[in-house]
C-alpha cells in the first residue's frame, strides 16, 4: 500500500550554504543505499523535505532495513500518496489507511494536517477535524487524545495527498562525506569495526588497512576481514579496503628487537603505513579500536608511544569504552558474530608473554634503531605490493 518514504533528518548545523551539501549527500547515501533492494524508485527534495518517492513494487521490510543504515536519517515514514486530492477521496484513503495498517484499533489518535497547496479549498486546522471526526465515525473503537496520542495521523495535501502515521528511527549522525575522509585500521577484532562505524557516523568517508601476516595468519582471518569491511559498509558506502603484508616486517622486528617491545614496535609501523595510505589519498586522520588499558599495548604509555610516530590526527572513538559497551555496539551493527570467529591475528603471532606495559618513547626509538638499512626497503615493499579491495 505504501509508495514512498518522507525522511527526516537533522536540522543542526545545516543552515544556510551547508544545507544543500548536506542534503545532497543525504540523497546520495539513500540512492546506494536502496539500490540494492528491488523496486523502481526516486529520491526528490521538493519544499524542503525528502523523499524516497516508487514507481514499481518495492520490497518494503528490506527498504526500511536499508534506511535504517543511512546516517543523517533521524526517523522515517512510509507514505501513502493520493494522487487524487478530492476531499472524498482524501477521506476514504484515511479511513483505508487505518483499516490496513492497524488490524487492532483500541488506540488514541490526534489528526496533525498540512496545506502546502494553498489553492486547497480547506485550511489545515479543518482538514485536521474533518478527518479525524471521519475516522471516529467509521472506527467507533478510535479515541481521540490532543496531548499524547497513541498516534499522530499525519495527512499533508502537496501536489498530491500524502498520508502517513508510522514514524521509524534512523540511525541518525550526518550523511558519508559530509565531514572529510579518514583511513581506518581495521583488523579481525570487536574494537575497530565499531571504531570505524562510529566515526562515518559523523559524516565521515572512510577507507581502511588491514595489516596480514601469510603464513603465520590463514586466508581466513583475511576472509573475516573481508566480510566485517562489507558488513560496516551498509552504513559506511563502499570501503576501499588495502591489504598489507606485514610479515616481513614482523619478522625484522622479531630479529632485531628486544622480544617485550614487539608490539609497540609493530604498532608504530602499523601507524606509519597507515598514515602513508592515508596521505596518498589526502586523507584527514587515522582511526583505531583502541581504549584505555584494554591490553599492554594500550596503557597510556603505550598509547603515547605509538602515537609519537604519527603526524595527522588519530581518532580512537572507543578510548573511554568498557568492552562492554563496545560489545553492545558490535552488536547492534553485526559485525559482533564475524569478530568472534577464532581466527588467529597478526598482532597476536609474535607477542611477547611479558609485553612492557610502560614503554618509553627514547627506548623504543633506541630499539628501532637496529632496524635502520633494513626496514625502510621493507615498509616500501609492503606498499608498493599491498592489494585493494572495494568491499559493498
Ligand atoms: P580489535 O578488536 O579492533 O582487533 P584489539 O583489542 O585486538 O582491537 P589491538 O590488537 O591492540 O587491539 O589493536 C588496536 C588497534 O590497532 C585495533 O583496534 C585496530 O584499529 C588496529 N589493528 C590491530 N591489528 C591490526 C591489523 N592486523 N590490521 C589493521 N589494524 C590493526
Ligand atoms: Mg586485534
């Protein structure tokens, strides 16, 4: 029965100039969004509001679970179009809207109307009571409450009569590309898929790295990096994924460092070829899973440490998180079940059993040193072989 969407989305910091932008990048994340569901459809901004407008049969519960993933989108309303605006017909398809969409009618309503055609013979405020008297009459089970009504039933006569009650939250936040771009790193783990999810929500574009450590990590745990990229992508867009080999540089650093100081070690190259992914594609700052004392290579020391290396902003949404709070997250966006698949990663091959907890910049620098002549050709070579992946 329903024919379109009206979605509704934030008004903050949208004024003037910034509100087309917005808008326009709105409509663009809803086009490629529902491009993947079936139904013939038009996304049109007129007077202000947007729509999601069908000329064919649609797949309504896979719509909706798309819009859902859209950032900028605050709620949803599937619409009802009457292209005839007579008041007899208008009546009859409010009446009809209610028999369909609510099979149990023991509810109160109030009736909002608006007249953007100002040429309709009727105001508003009677239109809103003109209706609503027509629904109690033909539902004598409906009741009607002004201050907090069960439902809002909405009717707006435009160009046509749109009618519509149910309100669905979107995910909010402000649409892809809005905000500037930034490269994620992406490893098989719980923390950054959320971290990335939670910093497109902003509006941002990302792209990510995934450092892989063949043969010590097995094509599967490249695989489960594979399928977390895409999952997030139903709210991110499609993400240009960079697959890194890391295990020659895992092992120089395994033979040339001190065994309780890989990891820092290993992370601060992470951060460097992240960075150069980054730079190349004039990319604004990095992102990563980490949070407080979640393990040794994320005390404040270490988070100091592995920060040193970087030049641009490195965004870690998750730093204040319990586990918990970041599970809870996992799942709601679904990439918790992927996460926990047990395969092994690279950052957990070579790590030391006493890892130091209170690493020093100077000593670590120090260390890197008897890297000096061997790693350089090393990271180049691991960026000069790296493979990119679209994941949608
Ligand atoms: P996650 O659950 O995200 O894997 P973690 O708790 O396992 O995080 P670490 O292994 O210390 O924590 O990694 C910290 C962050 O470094 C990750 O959140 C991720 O952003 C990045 N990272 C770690 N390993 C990799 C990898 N193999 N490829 C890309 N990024 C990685
Ligand atoms: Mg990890």
């Amino acid at each position: 029965m329903f024919s379109a969407f009206l979605i509704k989305y934030g008004e903050i910091g949208i004024k003037g100039r910034n509100r087309h932008i917005f808008e326009d990048a709105l409509m663009d994340s809803i086009r490629f969004s529902l491009s993947k569901v079936p139904g013939d459809f038009d996304v049109t901004k007129e007077q202000g509001r947007i729509y999601v407008k069908y000329s064919s049969d649609f797949d309504y519960d896979s719509s909706v679970a798309a819009l859902k993933k859209v950032f900028g989108i605050t709620s949803f309303c599937p619409v009802v179009i009457s292209e005839d605006k007579s008041w007899d017909v208008i009546t009859k398809a409010s009446g009809d809207y209610i028999e369909e969409v609510y099979p149990d009618r023991n509810f109160s309503f109030k009736a909002f109307a608006r007249r953007a055609d100002k040429k309709y013979p009727k105001h508003s405020m009677e239109i809103a009571a003109e209706i609503g008297e027509y629904l109690l009459k033909r539902f004598p089970e409906l009741s009607v409450d002004v201050h907090h009504p069960d439902v809002s039933f909405n009717i707006e006569i435009r160009e046509c009569a749109y009618i519509y009650s149910i309100e669905i939250p979107g995910p909010g936040g402000m649409p892809i590309g809005t905000n500037g771009t930034a490269t994620l790193l992406l490893s098989g783990g719980i923390d950054s898929p959320v971290a990335g999810y939670m910093i497109a929500r902003r509006g941002v574009n990302i792209n990510a790295v995934y450092f892989d450590a063949p043969p010590y990590t097995s094509e599967r745990a490249r695989q489960k990096v594979l399928d977390l990229a895409k999952i997030i992508s139903a709210w991110c867009g499609p993400i240009e994924l960079h697959i890194i080999n890391f295990t020659d540089i895992q092992l120089a650093i395994f033979e040339h460092c001190p065994h309780d100081e890989l990891t820092i070690i290993m992370r601060r190259y992470m951060m460097r070829i992240a960075e150069k992914i980054a730079w190349d594609e004039h990319r604004m700052g990095l992102i990563t899973g980490e949070s407080i004392g979640q393990v040794a290579s994320q005390t404040m020391q270490s988070l100091r440490a592995t920060n040193a290396v970087c030049h641009i902003p490195v965004y870690r949404p998750l730093i204040g998180f319990d586990k918990n709070d970041i599970i809870e997250i996992a799942e709601k966006i679904g990439t918790f079940e992927t996460s926990i698949l047990p395969y092994e990663d690279c950052c957990t091959i070579f790590v030391d059993r006493h890892p130091v907890t209170k690493p020093n910049v100077h000593g670590i620098e120090k260390s890197e040193h008897h890297l000096k002549g061997i790693i350089e050709d090393l990271v180049e070579e691991a960026l000069r072989t790296q493979k990119v992946v679209v994941c949608e």
